[in-house]
C-alpha cells in the first residue's frame, strides 16, 4: 500500500478506472471485475459524476452494499461535468456531491475531485464549498483534476492561508507517450506541496498493452484514438523498448507501463481500466513488478 499526499488514505499501486461501468462493461461484467480487481488485493476505485450520466456511480454503489465492504475501499469521485452539475459554484459542487452519495450509497466520498478547472469561479469559492463538505463529513479529502500550474497554487496557498481542506492529490493526463503535459510547472507544484499524481489513460487509451500493431485490427470504442500513437516514431519507440522489458522479466507490455508510470516521481497509483475480468492481471501485477534503473531509462529514452 501507498498513501496519497499528507491524508491517511492507504491505496493499492493501481487505481481501477470505473469510466467503463456502465459503458463498455454492463452491471454484470462490472460486478465481476470489481470482484476480481478486490480480490487480488486493491482497494481504490475512482469513478466520476459525468461518467454514463452517473451510471458508473450506481453500479460502484450497487457492488459496495451487495458485497458489504465499504469500509475496505477507497472511493474517489469527481464534480463538474455532470449534465445536471455543470462547473464548480458552490451550489453546484453541493448539489452534485449530495447526487453522487446518493448513486454511491455511501456517506462519505473518500477523496473529491473538481473533474475540470472551472476558471469563472474564484478559487476561493470552490475552496471554501469543498472544505464544507469536508466539514461535514461527506467528503474526507479533496483533490484537483484537467488544472493549470497557475490555478492550482493560487487553490493551494488559499488554503494554507485559511487553514482550509487543501488539495492532497492530483489527477492529469500522464504515461509513457504523454509526458509534456505534466513534467514540468505542473509536476513542480504538486512536488512543493506534497500532493500525489492519480494519472489518467496510464495505458494510453489502451495502446500501451501492447494490442496495437502494424496491420492488427483492435475491437474496441478508443480503437481509433489509440491506434494514433502507432503512427508516429515516438509510439513505435515505446513499443519496441517495452517488448525488450516485458520478455526480459515474462511480464505483459501493459504491466511494465504501468511499473515505469508508478516509478516516475510524485506518482502513487496510475489509472487503468479493465472492462473484463481477463484484463485485469495484467493491472494487478504492477504491483508486484519493480524495474531496474536501466529499464527506467531505457523507456523513459524512448519516450523522449
């Protein structure tokens, strides 16, 4: 177990993804990978408002009563791009945060994200609604997601200022074919006040597995997106460099880019989905799965 920031959250070194419940994954075949993902030893599951209309929420909340283990799981989930809850006023974020405890069936949200940055609203009122919500016991801990460097140190130093609930995590776009966005001011910021990176699409939209090659057709609704990356020479360098790293300790491609993406500084616990129970091994054994320095280096080489 990891733990996220200064909170007392203690979570697995994979965050499952619940953006495909309700999407790609029925009730079913959701209940059966939240099994699985349980029973290999994980306990965090981020899902959000907006997902299929709250639907991924209602089917986390369905599998938490069913199974009785609330207590024993980490739940994060995010305000903002609900069609009912759209941008971040304050009567938004209640409004919202009141809807999804009801989806989830839960009392409490263990860690709340602000899904987008929603720059017409002062930091100071989306602070002070989410320390509200802290006060009262719905949320536990609050974090940011989609933030510039800029809007996230003006939220923090507000709530250093205050003594208000300050962001303990953050949650960005971030793996091996996607590094500009993060590394850099942003990374800066969440290095100098102590947060931890929950990165998104740690797999690329799935074309880290390694699925995706030269003349192979892939059946899946991101099919078209991911193959994008096995159009350019920076994709096919990260293919071939997590080929050499995956034979060399018989481990899945999706592993070892999860392992370099857990490495790298900050990071506690990529995002990845799994919208079937056969997907999820090759999640899980991140966590089991420690590169070398030199493996490091070589993929961070090829993803340059």
């Amino acid at each position: 177990m990891t733990r996220i920031g200064n909170s007392e959250l203690d979570v697995f070194p994979l965050n499952l993804g619940g953006n495909v419940f309700g999407w790609t994954a029925d009730e079913q075949a959701s209940f059966a990978v939240l099994d699985a993902f349980a029973a290999g030893g994980g306990n965090f599951v981020d899902t959000a408002d907006m997902y299929t209309g709250g639907q991924s929420e209602t089917i986390i909340g369905k599998w938490l009563a069913a199974r009785g283990n609330r207590d024993d799981v980490i739940v994060a989930t995010k305000v903002g791009r609900h069609p009912d809850f759209t941008g971040l006023k304050r009567d938004t974020i209640k409004g919202a945060a009141e809807a999804s405890l009801s989806r989830l069936g839960v009392d409490r949200i263990d860690l709340y994200y602000t899904h987008f940055d929603d720059p017409e609203v002062p930091v100071e009122e989306i602070i002070t609604t989410l320390d509200e919500l802290v006060r009262e016991g719905k949320v536990r801990y609050i974090a940011a997601s989609n933030i510039s460097p800029e809007r996230l140190t003006e939220s923090l130093e507000f709530s250093d200022r205050q003594g208000l609930a300050k962001y303990v995590a953050l949650q960005q776009h971030y793996n091996l074919v996607e590094r500009e966005g993060y590394e850099g001011p942003l990374r800066d910021v969440v290095e100098a006040h102590g947060l931890s990176s929950v990165p998104y699409f740690g797999l690329a939209k799935g074309f880290l597995t390694g699925k995706y090659r030269p003349g192979v057709k892939v059946d899946s609704p991101r099919a078209e997106r991911a193959g994008e990356y096995l159009k350019t020479e920076r994709g096919q360098r990260v293919l071939a460099a997590l080929d050499e790293v995956a034979a060399a300790h018989g481990a899945d491609v999706a592993t070892v880019a999860l392992a370099w993406l857990a490495a790298q500084p900050t990071v506690v616990a990529p995002i990845a989905s799994a919208r079937n129970t056969a997907q999820l091994p090759a999640l899980l054994a991140v966590a089991d799965l420690k590169l070398t320095g030199e493996e490091l280096a070589k993929l961070t080489e090829a993803s340059a």
